[in-house]
C-alpha cells in the first residue's frame, strides 16, 4: 500500500503491484507474455526465438534473455536500417540483447511495416523454418493467455479494487488482465496509452477479451477504458513532467519508474486524482509492469 497524505485527503486506498520483481530478467509484464510462447516453441521444436521491435523495446530485450535461459537462438528484426553499420549507436537494449546472442537484422521503416502482412510471415517463417516467430510486443493470444497469473495474483492479494491502472503499448496487457480477472460492474480497468489515445487500439483489445466462449458483450460487467494524458506525449518522449513524476515517486515511495510506460501511467492516475475521478473509499492499483532495463542509456529524446 502506499501512504502518502494526498491519498488520505482524497479518501481512497492505493497500493502498487510491483510486477516489475516477478523474474530477475524477464521482467513484469514480459514474463507473462512471453511463458507459453516459449512452451510451445519447445513443443514444436523450435530452436530459435525470432521477433520484431524498436530499439528501445523492452520486449527485444526481454525475448534475448529469454532465448538464453531456455536454450534457444534469438533474431531480433530491429526498426530503423541506419543503425545497421553503427553498433556504437545502439541503445543500451540492443547492445545487451546482442550480448545474450540475439542477431540483430535492421529494417527500413518501411520494411518493417510489413512485418505484420501475412505474405511477410509467411515467408519469413519458410526462410527461417526452425524459428518460433513472435509478434511486436509478445502480443499474441499465448501471451493473452499468460497474463492469467498476473489476474489471479491480483484477485487474490486485492480482490475489493475498484481501479486497475496499467500502461498500455498493443494492448495485450490490458486485454489479457480484463480477459481474466474475476470482475464486477464495481470494477474498472484504466489502460493509459503510450502511443497517441490508443483509440487505434480498441479493435485489437476487444478481440483479445472477447475472445472467451462465455464473454457477452452487453451483458457483460468487464469495464475498462482508457485514461488519457490533458497533454499527450509523443512515444519514447522523455518530458520534465515525466521526470518529474519518476522522481518524486521514487522519493516519495521509493520506487523506480520507467520513463516510457509506468511513469506515464503513474502520470495518468495522478491527472485522474486531481480531476476527482476516484470516488471515496476507491482501492486503486497500479500495476508496475516492469521495463526498467532501458533505464540505462535513455536520453531525453531517444528517437
Ligand atoms: C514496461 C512495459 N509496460 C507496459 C507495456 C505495454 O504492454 P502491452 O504492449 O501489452 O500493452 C510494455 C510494452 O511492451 C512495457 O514494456
């Protein structure tokens, strides 16, 4: 739980779910993603882990140490062809990923756009045959399905929440969590999107939770929304209010946040707060997803 007057002026309960400790490498929501994905490349055979990512992305990081603790290879298939002939520029992420043996292949912004067209898989998977090919983010219904222990945790160590707040990349985090957590009509799940108001989203996320035999729409008490930012930042954009939030939070609490996706989402609930958004008696978490690897080399403007 954390304590801080503000909190108690507003009548409502706090406390953070610090997922980001749940795996010493694969951190937070990472792990869960990636779980069943790595299952079910050994079911097949598979000998290589082989995704897509920019080069700040938790989730390239995150297949690499993954690849090298369970015995597999790793590709990673990077945006941005310019930093193809210039390691010396590559962020902290891709230096360590290469590390943990991930091959790195750049692509043009272009190119990469393509990763997500079937003909492009299809075709990757022909060329690279032995090759377990994960999308942008780990965001896959294995990884919707992993997300299922995170939903039990929460159920168990807080199960009167009335607010779940988490920071939202592709939205499978968010889907996973609303997908599988015991909820009712009391119960809201507020996802604060890193890119833009995520509204490009919503067909992605309602597939993932609808994906469920018993889900009805209508019917059904699963709330969730998104929780915008009064000024939207830019992806990867690294503000003073978003440093100004990491610090204070790690003074006040004494936990360390990410720039890109928790402290946003930290930013977010605190904007929601001094809007009166929670109800008294409210019993708000928020869910540290992890992605401090990236710490290291980000600097004001990564991009
Ligand atoms: C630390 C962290 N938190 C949250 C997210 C968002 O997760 P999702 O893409 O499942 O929405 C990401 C994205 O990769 C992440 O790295």
């Amino acid at each position: 739980m954390l304590k801080s007057p503000l909190f108690e002026d507003a009548n409502i309960e706090v406390f953070m779910k610090r997922d980001d400790l749940n795996h010493p490498e694969i951190q937070g929501n990472k792990w869960h993603k990636l779980k069943f994905n790595l299952e079910q490349a050994k079911l097949q055979n598979k000998t290589t882990l082989l995704t897509f990512g920019g080069a700040y992305s938790n989730h390239i990081a995150a297949t690499a140490a993954a690849a090298k603790l369970y015995g597999f290879s790793s590709m990673g298939f990077i945006r941005g062809d310019e930093l193809q002939n210039t390691p010396s520029k590559w962020s902290h992420t891709l230096k360590t990923a290469h590390l943990n043996g991930m091959q790195l292949h750049f692509l043009s912004r272009t190119d990469y756009r393509l990763k997500s067209q079937l003909n492009f898989q299809h075709q990757l998977q022909q060329s690279y045959p032995d090759a377990w090919i994960i999308p942008e983010g780990g965001s896959n219904d294995l990884a919707i399905a992993g997300l299922q222990t995170l939903a039990t945790e929460i159920d168990q160590q807080c199960p009167n929440w009335t607010h779940l707040i988490t920071a939202v990349g592709t939205g499978a985090t968010l889907s996973g969590l609303v997908r599988h957590l015991k909820m009712n009509s009391a119960q809201t799940v507020l996802g604060v999107a890193t890119l833009g108001s995520g509204d490009f989203l919503k067909t992605d996320i309602c597939r993932w939770i609808q994906n469920d035999n018993d889900w009805v729409a209508e019917k059904n008490p699963k709330n969730w929304a998104f929780l915008n930012l009064e000024n939207p930042i830019r992806y990867g954009k690294i503000t003073p209010e978003i440093e100004l939030t990491q610090q204070q939070f790690r003074a006040e609490f004494d936990i360390v946040l990410d720039p890109i996706y928790t402290a946003k989402m930290v930013l977010g609930f605190y904007e929601a707060l001094s809007k009166n958004r929670f109800p008294p008696n409210s019993k708000i978490i928020l869910l540290h997803t992890g992605g401090l690897q990236g710490l290291q080399t980000l600097t004001s403007d990564p991009f």
